[in-house]
C-alpha cells in the first residue's frame, strides 16, 4: 500500500463520527412523519368498524364491537357498486389514453432528433406549472359545447389532458436512459419507428409504464372537483364524489361514512402495493450513467 492510500485510509478511521443522538432525532423525526400518515387511516378504519353509540360517546377510540353494520348502510345508502364501476371505468379509459398519448410523443423527444424538438418540448413540460383548478371554466364550457356534460367520457379526456404532460416528462427520461445500440440494431433490420416503440421501447420501460399506472390510477381515482362539476347525475357519479351522499344536511352517519371512505381507498392502496417495486426504479432513472 502506498503512502497516499495509507493516508486516506488513517484520515477515514480518525474522522469524527456522527453523535448518536442525531441519528436518535432522525430516526424520532421519521417515526413521527410515518405516523402523521398512518393515523388518518387507523382512524377511518377504526371508526369504520364501531357504532353510531361508539361515535357519540367519543370521536377517538377503538371499536367495541367490529360490527359490519357500517359497511352495509354505506354499500346501500351511497348506491357504492355503480359508483365503483364508475371509477373503475373512468381510471382505465384515463390509464390507457394516457400511455397511448404520451409514448409515442415521449419517444419522438428522446430518441428522435427533428427541428424544434427542443422547444416543443419545453412546451410541453410548461403546462405542469399551470394550476390546474385555473381551467376549470374554460374547461366546463368546451365540455357544454361538445354536449359531453353528464359523460364519463368527459372526464376521461380532462383527466388524460392533465397528466399529459408529467407523463410525457417521465417516460422521456426513461427512454433516454435505453440504450441506443439496441434501437440501431432495429432500425439496421429496417423495422420503422412504430415497430421499434412498441416491440422494442416499451416492453423495456415495463418500470416506467408501471409507474405511470400507479400515478395516474391514483390521481384520476382520487380527483373530486372536475367529477362534481363535469358528472351531475347519480348514475355517471363516480365513488369520490357519491359517497359523499353519506354526509346528510342535518346529520351525518359517521361510521358509514368511514365505511365508504375506507372502501374508496383500499383499492388504490393495493394497486401502489402491488406496483411499488417499479416506482423508484422509474423514477431514478438516468440518474446514474
């Protein structure tokens, strides 16, 4: 071993090491942020599960009797299994008209040189700082004058117009980190620019894809104010905004509406479980050449 590594080797083991109290506030900090996010869950399962008596003798406290009577009053009472394929419904039209929009324009920005492309895509990326309650007039008229109020196909195109651009940010940067080898090779077969992205592209960016699922089913799934606007009828209402019929003008019944909410979560909880692996991946990538 030389004098330098020697060196290095004796200034790594003389540094001072971190005190462990700081590790013990990182750990405390983190401890309390998992549980700022965990607790509104517990509450709306707990409260899900007890009494209305529960509920008026006390707004915190574990169930005495996990009784399902809850889950009964808001399965019938917010009429939840049409608004439940309701929302299914909308989440897959968004899902797959999202992905079907943004790769192709993903694709053209990273591996496609053309004039402009530079431009057009920072065009596009400049639609992610525009709030997007800002549009909701403009937005609500277009929809009347294409006589699509009252449509679940409405809210299907504004959902897909929203997340258009975040969509198109990630999967060009994904698309970057491929190799070009790979595509050269393809394009030496002679195999045209629609073949290369779909035989080739996505089937490597299964991490990227499954990521924008994730995002998009959550957000689409999640999204309340473009619902209530765009869909006014109990048959097209989708489960965000019908199982607020479970909140009564003069009385609420607050352990069905626990119920209901905690039926409208669980879904995407075990679709971010099932698709959680894919997400870091996804989004680190480049990060590293």
């Amino acid at each position: 071993m030389n004098v330098k590594a020697m060196s290095a080797v004796i200034k790594r083991s003389t540094k001072r090491r971190r005190p462990p109290i700081l590790d013990g506030i990182a750990v405390l900090g983190l401890s309390l942020l998992a549980a700022s996010a965990v607790f509104p869950v517990l509450f709306m399962a707990f409260n899900a599960f007890r009494t209305q008596a529960d509920w008026d003798a006390s707004k915190l406290g574990f169930p005495t009797t996990l009784s399902p009577v809850a889950f009964e009053r808001a399965w019938t009472g917010a009429n939840i299994p049409t608004y439940f394929w309701n929302s299914v419904t909308v989440v897959s039209g968004t899902v797959v008209l999202s992905l079907f929009l943004a790769a192709p324009a993903s694709y053209a920005f990273a591996k496609i040189q053309w004039p402009g492309r530079s431009v057009a895509y920072l065009f596009t990326l400049s639609w992610m700082a525009i709030p997007s309650l800002l549009l909701i007039v403009p937005i609500y008229i277009e929809m009347v004058q294409l006589h699509l109020i009252d449509n679940k196909l409405s809210v299907i195109l504004v959902y897909s117009a929203l997340n258009l651009s975040f969509n198109v940010y990630l999967l060009t940067t994904f698309f970057r980190s491929l190799p070009n080898e790979v595509l050269e090779s393809a394009r030496i077969d002679r195999a045209s620019v629609h073949r290369i992205l779909w035989s080739i592209v996505l089937p490597m960016s299964r991490s990227a894809i499954a990521t924008l699922v994730v995002f998009n089913a959550l957000w689409a799934w999640n999204e309340f104010v473009f619902a209530l606007i765009l869909l006014q009828s109990d048959g097209s209402l989708t489960l965000t905004v019908g199982v607020l019929q479970l909140q009564g003008r003069f009385g609420t019944d607050y352990p069905a509406l626990m119920a209901g909410l905690l039926i409208t979560a669980v879904p995407m909880i075990g679709v971010y479980i099932f698709f959680q692996r894919y997400i870091v991946q996804a989004i680190t990538a480049g990060a590293v050449k």
